[in-house]
C-alpha cells in the first residue's frame, strides 16, 4: 500500500519532472528546484513515523518536494511542519504546492532564514531536515543541535554529492559532543544524527 494519498503523489510526480527538466535544460542552478531523490523522502517519512515526531523542521523548502514527504507522516503522527525558505519565487511555488497537496494544514512554511528560526525553537523539535546551501551547513548546525530536543534527529542531505563542500560539516557534526550520528549511503548521502543528553 501506498502511504502517500493520490493527491499529495500527483504534486509530487509533478515536482519530480519539474526536476529533471531543469537539470537536462541546463535551468540555473539557482532556480531549479534541486529536489530530493524519492528513498530521501522514503527516509524522512520513515523518521517520522518510527520517533513519532510531532515538532518537524525543514531548513531549505524550495518547491516543497521534500516538505510533502515531511507533511504526509506528520498528518499520521499529529504533527507540524515548520518549513524555512528565503527565496521568494521559491517559496510562491511551495506554497502552491502544499495547497495542491492539501496539506497546508500541516504546514506553515516562513520566509525568513532558517538559522534565525531555530533560535526560537530550543529544545523543541523532533526532526529537522537540513537541505539549504552548503556553505550555510556548518553556520546552521549549532543552532540545529540547540533547537532539537534530547533524542531528536539531525537529517542532512548531500554529504556525498557535495563531499568537498561539506568537508567541514560533516567533521563537525560526526564529531560534535551532543550528536551521535553516521552519513548514510541513500540519496545524494544522508547524514542521520540524535541528540545526546
């Protein structure tokens, strides 16, 4: 069975082409929506849904690929997702895409930076999804470690697509004193860290 309903699977196979055009049309990189693979999306609802997270933070919405698949396991788990994007353009099309989707119930989505959000989040969030630009990861993760509870999880995509860019980040997280983690081979590479005690 499909754990994604109809509606919220048809934006999505339509964000997914969005995708790929770009890529193949040679779109700036800026304005394409560089979405997720779909076993990143897999990954993420799976946290979701296993820590029964409820508080959901996403820095870096674009189109709101990956939001959808946040959006869809914490409509199960009686969630919110707290979705972060400064690009305008961007986050008109995410918008769209969460009232598509029919889950903009679940879903507030803020024009602001990511960082300055987390300040106002200690200790409280279940999950936070990190895909924003990589030279803002290392500036991020401090911010990401306070924000989240003891228990909650760290998900950062591209450490193995961006490996050289990510250096930094990936020492500093893998390394940090409050996260105990690993980058896992899915996707473009995930890094999955939990906050210690």
């Amino acid at each position: 069975m499909d754990p994604v309903p109809a509606r919220v699977r048809r934006v999505m196979q339509r964000l997914e082409q969005i995708d790929r055009r770009d890529r193949e049309d040679g779109t700036p990189r800026s304005r394409r929506l560089r979405a997720i693979r779909p076993e990143v999306g897999e990954l993420l609802a799976t946290i979701v849904l296993a820590t029964r997270a409820r508080v959901i933070v996403e820095i870096g919405t674009s189109g709101g690929y990956s939001t959808c698949w946040l959006a869809v396991a914490a409509q199960r788990t009686g969630g919110r997702v707290i979705t972060f994007e400064i690009d305008p353009a961007k986050a008109a099309i995410a918008q769209q895409t969460f009232h598509d989707a029919g889950i903009d119930d679940v879903v507030e989505l803020r024009g602001a930076d990511g960082i300055l959000g987390l300040t106002e989040l200690q200790d409280s969030v279940d999950l936070i999804f990190l895909d924003a630009e990589k030279e803002d990861y290392e500036r991020i993760l401090g911010e990401a470690v306070s924000a989240l509870r003891v228990g909650g999880t760290l998900v950062a995509d591209n450490l193995e697509s961006h490996a050289e860019a990510l250096a930094g980040f990936r020492h500093a997280a893998l390394s940090h004193p409050r996260l105990a983690g690993l980058v896992a081979p899915i996707g473009r590479g995930e890094l999955l860290a939990v906050k210690l005690a």
